[in-house]
C-alpha cells in the first residue's frame, strides 16, 4: 500500500514548531527565513476552510484584518472587508465623533431592514423631492410617504418622482396607504430576510416591504434588491462577517489616553467605548508599539471591568511575558508584531523588536496556555507569509497589502505614469502630527514620542480590496492544500518547519528568467 504517513527518513529535517523554533533559539527568525515542509493531502484547496474564532463573540471566515492606520482603514475599507468575510480596525487618528460615524458607517451598511428610510411629507412637491435627490445624490427615488404624526400616507414611486409632474404635490402622486404593502415588525420575526424573501416571491412586481407598528407609524423599509444581495451572500463560501442582527462587523482602535498630568484617562476612555458599544462595534483593539506597559495593561482591565462580554484585542507584544500580561489583563487577542511592518523603523530607530516567526512562536505558546488568541500583525508581502503566520496564530492584521487599495483612504496620484497611494507609518512624523491635531486640537502632545518610528511612502494602486483578497485567499488555499490540511486548526497543528539559505531564498522568487508579468 502507498505510504500516505510522515516517514522517519523526513523528522531530522523537516521539524513540527516545538522543536523547530527551540532548536533556533539564537537567532531570530522571520517569514523569508524558513519554509513549510508538504505533507500527504486529500485536501483540495478549494475546499479548504478559514473560519477562525478570535474571540466568543468574534468570529470571522477569513483571518484577515485591515490594519488600524490612517491610510489603511476607515468604513470603506472595513465594509470591503467584512463583505468578504475579514475584519477592518478603524484608526485612531481622527476625533472621537469621527470614528463614531465611521463605525456607524459599517453597522449600517447593506442591511436588509433600512431602519431610518428617506421619508417626504404629503404637502412636499416632487421638485422638493427631485431637488433632494439631487442635492444628497440619492442613487433612488421611491420614498415612503408619512404625515405630520409619523403615521404611513402612502408609497411615493419613483415612476412619478419626474421633472414633468415637478409642480405637482405628493399627496397627488402617491400610492395610498390602502394599497402599500407593509409588514409589522413583530411579523418579520427572527429571520426578517427569509420573511421578505417569502413577501417578494409572492408578490410579482413589488420591490419595497414597508415595517410599521400597531398604529401604522413606519419603521423601516426592505428593498427587494438588498434581500438578493444578502440571500446571493449566504450561498457564497467566504460568507460575510455580520453580527447576530445581520449587520457587517466592525472595529475600532484605541490609544492609552492620557489627560494633562499624564494619566489614564479612565473617564474619557470608558465614554468613548460607551459610545462605540452603542453604535455597535463589535471589538476594540487597545493598540500602541509598546503593549506590555502598564498603560496598555491598564486600559484593558478597566475596559474589561465596564464590558465584561466585549471582544477586546490589545497589543503590540512579542514575548510570552506580554502574552500572560495582557491576557491576565483581560484581552481576548493579543496583536504580535513590533518593527515587521513594511513602513516601521521601530528596530533602526530603538533597537528592538523581533523577527516575526520567532516573534509568533513564542507569543503562541503563552496564548495556548492563557487561552487568548494572536493576530500576526505586520511584515506580510505576499500570501505565502500568511500561511506561515497562520502556522502560529489565528489571523494576521496587514497594512502595506491593502494601502494601494481603492477602499483605503486617500486619493490617488499620478507619478511618471504610474499610479499610487500614500501609506505611512502611525509612528511617522506627519501621523503623529495629523493624530494629536484631530484628538487633541493642537499639534503637540506630550505623551508622543519624539522620534519618529515609521516613515511615509507610497503605495502603487492595485484596485479594489475583492481582488487583493481573491489572490490572498486564493494563496492561503493552496498553502493549506499542500499541508493537507482542511482548516486552520489543522495548519497549525500539521505544520512543520525548514530554514533557507541565502540561496534557497534565491531560489523562491523567480530566477534566471526576464519576466514578463508578475506572479500578482
Ligand atoms: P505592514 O507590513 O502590513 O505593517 O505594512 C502594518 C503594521 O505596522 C505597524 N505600524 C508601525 N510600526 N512604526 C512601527 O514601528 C510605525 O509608524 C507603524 N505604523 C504601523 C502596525 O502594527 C501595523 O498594523
């Protein structure tokens, strides 16, 4: 019979994570300087799965995360995102009031009950109402119709919202409230999609379901088209990442906030993520270069004090003693990374941090024994760094690979024909500067560091964030693929280890050939 089992001939070479990183334990090791070791496979990389749970109430269908940076992530990025199953952290470097709507952005997007419809009074004229979609840019024109008691008058077709009837009142134009169809709320019951679905089926040629209460006051509107989109999405095998009322997930960072004598801020801190959990987020992620520190430490517990049941993730750390330290601290997930990312001079500038293999081995045996979870976060370019971070943790945070993107923040620019965008460093002077400013109402704060820690560059522009994910995932698939392993939990336990030589890393890329397109 074919031998499908590891052989012994392959042990002394090819080495699971406990022995492979002790038996390195002088050198600091990062993606480049090891390889994966294939191993018998049934597995077909199409049929791999990537669910991940980071937290108990933080599950997502792909272990990926945008990176919290001003040129990473802000609703766009976190919707694009969560719409392919991930995760985005919105930055900090704006004003509080700011990242409110930023979430409320996420929470709000695609769902399939519109809670707050656009509504117009019967008194209005249609040019009021054409003059409104004009001027809000409204990529519709069917309104509901309520009157001055919030009570339902009727359906205002976009077939009527036309120049020619301008002069005309809505009262005139609209469809009565006799023929509107509606749907109480306690009607749509626990799966309001299924419900509409059912309503939209059975009622050629009607696209909107109105939700009213008992006394027929409106409160919400469901469109047919948005029913599709979601029930298309439940088919789909990277699902959305959506909480339990079915809205896109979203998370939101935080600083150690200090105030004028330098101590925590306990009482703005625990407001701003009062008012971040009444928007919904789903997760915080305490986030600074240094995470074992008091600081940090501390944020965490009182946070975790004020919300017992809220995923919190905190970092950077990148020794088992900051793993133990915020896990004791109350952190679900601990981000693992200092100086890997592709804009930090954290190490040049400090002289610290640690190559980030070595870094996650370390880090995730702490976890295992704490019972937290680590995000891998900086220094991925390609996704095979993925499949080794995953080999060690249960998601990676990546800035750099999605900056180019078109849901990052920031406008494209031009430069000898080739287009980029602007992606920098928290650390960078120009971030420091935009941060205090947005936060503090002035361009210096005390608590910064003075030097710099990261630089600003540019990224070139690579389209939209469906595109770069389809080529992560795609490479993350067949990483899994080759391991034989059918999901995340299996990587990491299957997964055995190699280092390269200077030749070998020679060898990975293409060689010895003039390329004509990259491999991306
Ligand atoms: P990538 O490699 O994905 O890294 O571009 C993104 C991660 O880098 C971290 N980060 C910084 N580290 N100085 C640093 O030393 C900085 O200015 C800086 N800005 C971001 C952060 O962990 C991010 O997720």
């Amino acid at each position: 019979m074919a031998a499908t089992r590891n052989s012994i001939l392959d042990d002394p070479f090819y080495q699971p994570a406990d022995e492979f990183f002790p038996a390195n334990n002088k050198i600091g090791l990062t993606f480049d300087d090891i390889t994966l070791a294939t191993l018998f496979s049934e597995i077909l990389p199409r049929d791999t799965q990537l669910d991940t749970q980071l937290a108990e109430n933080l599950h997502l269908h792909i272990p990926v995360i945008s990176a919290d940076m001003d040129t990473v992530t802000e609703s766009r990025m976190s919707i694009a995102m969560a719409l392919n199953g991930g995760l985005g952290l919105i930055h900090y470097n704006m004003p509080e009031r700011q990242q409110l709507s930023e979430v409320s952005r996420v929470k709000n997007h695609v769902h399939g009950l519109i809670q707050e419809p656009i509504k117009v009074s019967p008194e209005q004229f249609i040019g009021d109402v054409l003059a409104l979609i004009e001027e809000k840019k409204f990529g519709f024109s069917t309104f509901p119709v309520v009157d001055e008691n919030g009570k339902l008058a009727g359906l205002l077709s976009g077939h009527v919202v036309k120049p020619r009837y301008a002069g005309k009142k809505v009262s005139e134009a609209l469809t009565p409230r006799a023929q509107v169809h509606t749907v109480t709320k306690k009607e749509l019951g626990r799966d309001p999609i299924a419900r509409a679905d059912k309503f939209f089926t059975e009622h050629i040629g009607i696209h909107k379901l109105l939700v009213v209460d008992d006394d027929d006051h409106l409160h919400g509107l469901i469109t047919m088209s948005d029913v599709e989109r979601i029930t298309q999405e439940r088919k789909a095998q990277f699902k959305p990442a959506r909480d339990a009322h079915f809205h896109l997930i979203c998370g939101a960072a935080l600083s150690t906030t200090r105030n004028a004598f330098g101590e925590l801020d306990r009482a703005r801190i625990l407001s701003h993520v009062g008012a971040l959990v009444e928007r919904g987020v789903d997760v915080v992620a305490v986030s600074t270069a240094h995470g074992h520190s008091k600081g940090v430490g501390d944020t965490v517990k009182v946070l975790r004090d004020a919300f017992p049941k809220l995923p919190i993730i905190a970092g950077n750390v990148t020794s088992a003693a900051g793993v133990e330290y915020l896990a004791d601290c109350g952190a679900n997930a601990i981000k693992v990374g200092q100086g890997p990312g592709s804009i930090c001079t954290t190490r040049i500038v400090a002289g610290v941090g640690i190559p980030q293999m070595t870094a996650l081995y370390v880090s995730s045996r702490a976890a295992a024994r704490k019972k937290v979870t680590i995000l891998a976060d900086g220094g991925i370019t390609k996704s095979g760094d993925i499949v080794k971070a995953l080999t060690l943790s249960q998601a990676v945070i990546c800035g750099g690979i999605f900056a180019g993107c078109n849901e990052a923040p920031g406008d494209i620019v031009e430069i000898s024909g080739k287009l980029y965008k602007q992606y920098r460093g928290m650390g960078s002077l120009a971030a420091m500067k935009a941060g205090s400013a947005a936060r503090y109402g002035h361009e210096k704060n005390s608590t910064q560091k003075v030097a710099p820690e990261g630089v600003e560059a540019l990224k070139e522009a690579c389209g939209s964030v469906d595109r770069v994910l389809a080529q992560l995932i795609g490479g993350i698939q067949s990483g899994m693929g080759y391991l034989g392993a059918a999901n995340l939990e299996q990587l990491r336990q299957k997964a055995r280890y190699i280092r390269v030589s200077p030749a070998g890393q020679r060898e990975a890329a293409p060689h010895d050939v003039v390329e004509l397109k990259t491999g991306n």
